[in-house]
C-alpha cells in the first residue's frame, strides 16, 4: 500500500491540463450546484428530487428567523415551492407500504440524505462505535441501551418524549430523559437506529431495519471504496474544487485517504487536474481538479438568497477563495458586536455574492424584516439592486407574508428600501441597530 505522503507527492506533482479563470471557476461551481438552470413555473417533488440529487445531501439546522436553514437551498434554486413537498418527502414517516426516499444522517453536519446511500457510511458509524464503546460500555448507559432498543421494536418509530415518559421509576435514578435521548442519538450515530421523519421538527426514531430497506442492509461498503464514492460525489458537487473542498463536503477527515481517491479518479479520467487564477497559497497555486462532467456556462443569470449551510459557501475557506466571501455567522456574536446581523444571508447575484441580508419573519405582522443588508465588495449597486428587490418580494410571498420593511442599518439598506418604495402597498421601513437583533420564533 502506498503511504500517505506519496500519495500526497503523487497527487500533487501532477501537471494542470487547464488553467480557468476565477469567473470560469465561479460558474463551473454554480453550475454543478444547479444555479445554471432556469428556474421552475412550478415546482414539483420532481424538481425536489433532482436538485437533492445534484447536492447529495441537505444540511439540516434548526434556527427559524427567516426560515429553517434545510428550506433555503431548494427555495434558492427552484424558486417559490410550496415547502408542503419538502414535508411529504423529507419529514414524513415510512409506513408499511411505502419506504422514506430520504432519511438523516452526519454526511456532513446533521443532513437529509437518499436512503440508498446508507452502505456508504458505515465507516464513519465504525468510528462513532470505537469512539463512543468506552463510555456506552459503562453498567447504567448499557442498561439504558438495551432498554431504548426494546421500547423501539415494542412501539415502533417514537419521539424521544414519548419514549421517555414510558420510562419507569419517573424522573429519578438513571432514567433520566438526557440519559434516553443520549441513548437514541449514539444508537443512530453507529447505525442501529436510523430517523423515521418528524413530528415538527422532532425527530421520530426507529430500528434501522423499519426505516432502512432489508437489501441495504449489512451491505457496507469498505472504508477505501466509500471515501472513493465520496470523493467523486463531492467532486461532481462542486465542478471545480481543491482537496480541502472535496474533503469538506463530506467532513473526510483523512486526507490520505482524500488525495488517494483524487489521484484515482484522475487515472479514472473523471477528475483533471487545472489551475485557477487566484486560487493560490503562500504565493502558490493551490492543485485543484474540474471533474468530467462539469460544464462552464457563459453567463449565471440568478439571483438567490442562500443560507449559510448551502453547499455553495458552507466552507468557508472555499467562500473566500471563490466568492471573495469572508463570512461567519453571528448567531454567538453578543449583539453589540454584530457587524452584519444575527443571521445574514448571502445574496448572488449571477455569478457572483454581490450583498448580505438579514431577513427575519414577523409572522405576527405578516412582515418580511430586513433587519440589515450589506454590499460586498464585489457587488455592482446600479446592477443588483432591481434583482435583489424581486427576490425579497418572491422570499416574502414564499413565506406567506404581505409586507417587506427594511431598516436602516446598512449600506446597501437606503437604495433597497428606495427601490422596493416603487411597490408602496407593500413597503415599510421601520428601525433598527444591533441591540435589537433579537430573533422572532427561533
């Protein structure tokens, strides 16, 4: 077996047979992600389908200012859908004559992912296994294993409440609902319970074998044949990317096993090695890799509002170096000491990030609230402001809400609020600063 330092040479050495522009980079990557398409008149589960398809997995998060973060992606690339669908075929349980499409899994962070893809991860369930039996192999936890497996098979797909409040001896002694739920989320993580939908936004768990088709079952792949399927996926995701991208994409944290997979895909002739301008470190090219199948459009003409876990900028090294988008989420930031918001979101606009957004849902007031918005240094104002308005309104009717406000705090703020005034009926503007960046219905 070859080490891991030359596979590393070995990748490393091999000549670009390209060289893209940082413009052709970005378009390659929106492209791979979908933003090439025109979108929908109206959007089906069909059009759900395919767009999860070409991102592989949609990260999940529960902050609900604007809306949940798992909405965003698909909203951003087929326009206004009714998130009824996202429900129907993301949230619901399986039942006895239909499998689930999709179940949940840590393929990135906490993510929506096909159910087909369940032999791929059993390396990493391998590694919550060897890392966890320690702790789990103490006399109460075990205890509390096996009897969270009996309540499972008992009673089917279950709320962690409901299996808690089952429970014997109350809330005393080792019955304690943190010990259950910590139970629930280990016997997930290593593969013997899977998710059978929500109830809201609570997860229901069940024995894998309910919710996990039986012939895919017992079928995992390899550690070296999964990081390899891994690899070319997040390569396809992502059209044109670094190691660390693709080792991103899928949080594979062995970089050996990364660059091993990279170099055989180019003997493969899926991956060829190019050099992007600007993508560079020290000085230096970065090595980067366009797959096969990846396709450079002439122009990007969109605009979309992203969430920060889209696959487009949730790494944030590949959000810098490819959308000169140095971005962090402010959520933990005191709000004294917020520069862009609570929860801003970015706004492309073509192919590039041209401003960010903080958008909040005042469901009470029927009111989108853009609680700030900010150019980015790339964005062109006389150009982007028309779009970035239409977008809001089609953002707001998405939610159901009749009104856009915008305050004042920003400077991109004025000229947004002047161009949205041309829809009068459905401007405000109302104030706000960071001391008043305390989210509605989180």
């Amino acid at each position: 077996m070859t080490d891991p330092p030359a596979i590393a040479r070995r990748t490393a050495a091999r000549p670009a047979t390209a060289t893209l522009s940082a413009g052709e980079a970005r378009r390659i990557a929106l492209a791979a992600q979908g933003f090439s398409r025109r979108r929908p008149a109206e959007p089906g589960v069909r059009h759900l389908h395919t767009a999860m398809a070409r991102m592989g997995v949609l990260q999940i998060d529960s902050v609900n200012v604007f809306a949940r973060s798992h909405y965003l992606p698909l909203f951003s690339r087929l326009g206004a859908y009714d998130p009824a669908l996202l429900e129907r075929a993301f949230l619901s349980r399986p039942t006895a004559a239909r499998s689930g499409r999709y179940t949940e899994y840590l393929a990135h962070e906490a993510t929506f992912l096909p159910v087909e893809d369940w032999p791929l991860w059993g390396f990493r369930r391998d590694a919550f296994r060897a890392k966890r039996g320690e702790f789990w192999g103490r006399t109460s936890s075990a205890r509390t294993l096996d009897w969270v497996r009996s309540e499972l098979r008992e009673r089917g797909a279950s709320r962690p409440a409901e299996i808690r409040g089952d429970a014997p001896g109350g809330k005393a002694g080792w019955w304690e609902w943190d010990e259950v739920k910590h139970a629930l989320e280990y016997l997930w993580r290593i593969g013997e319970v899977a998710i059978a939908g929500r109830d809201g936004f609570e997860r229901r768990y069940a024995l894998a074998e309910d919710v996990v088709p039986a012939d895919l079952l017992g079928r995992d792949l390899d550690r070296t044949a999964a990081i390899g399927e891994l690899v070319r996926r997040a390569a396809r995701a992502h059209g044109v990317a670094t190691a660390a991208d693709i080792a991103d994409y899928y949080r594979i944290k062995d970089r050996a096993g990364v660059l091993g997979a990279i170099d055989d895909l180019v003997e493969q002739g899926e991956l060829e090695p190019v050099r992007v301008r600007g993508w560079e470190r020290g000085g230096r090219p970065v090595p980067a890799w366009r797959h096969v199948e990846a396709v450079l459009p002439r122009r990007i003409e969109t605009t979309a509002i992203l969430t920060p876990f889209d696959p487009v900028v949730w790494f944030r090294d590949r959000a810098l170096r490819a959308f000169s988008l140095d971005y962090r989420i402010e959520i933990y930031t005191p709000a004294a000491k917020r520069r862009y918001g609570y929860y801003s979101l970015p706004v492309l606009v073509g192919d590039r990030i041209a401003a960010r957004l903080d958008l909040k849902a005042d469901r009470a007031a029927g009111t989108l609230r853009v609680q700030s918005a900010w150019w980015e240094p790339q964005a062109r104002p006389t150009d982007d402001l028309e779009p970035i308005a239409a977008e809001l309104r089609i953002a707001a009717e998405w939610q159901g809400l009749e009104h856009v406000s915008v305050s004042g705090w920003g400077d991109a703020s004025a000229a947004l609020a002047d161009v949205l005034d041309g829809h009068p009926e459905r401007v405000h503007r109302h104030d706000v600063g960071r001391s008043d960046q305390v989210p509605l219905g989180i």
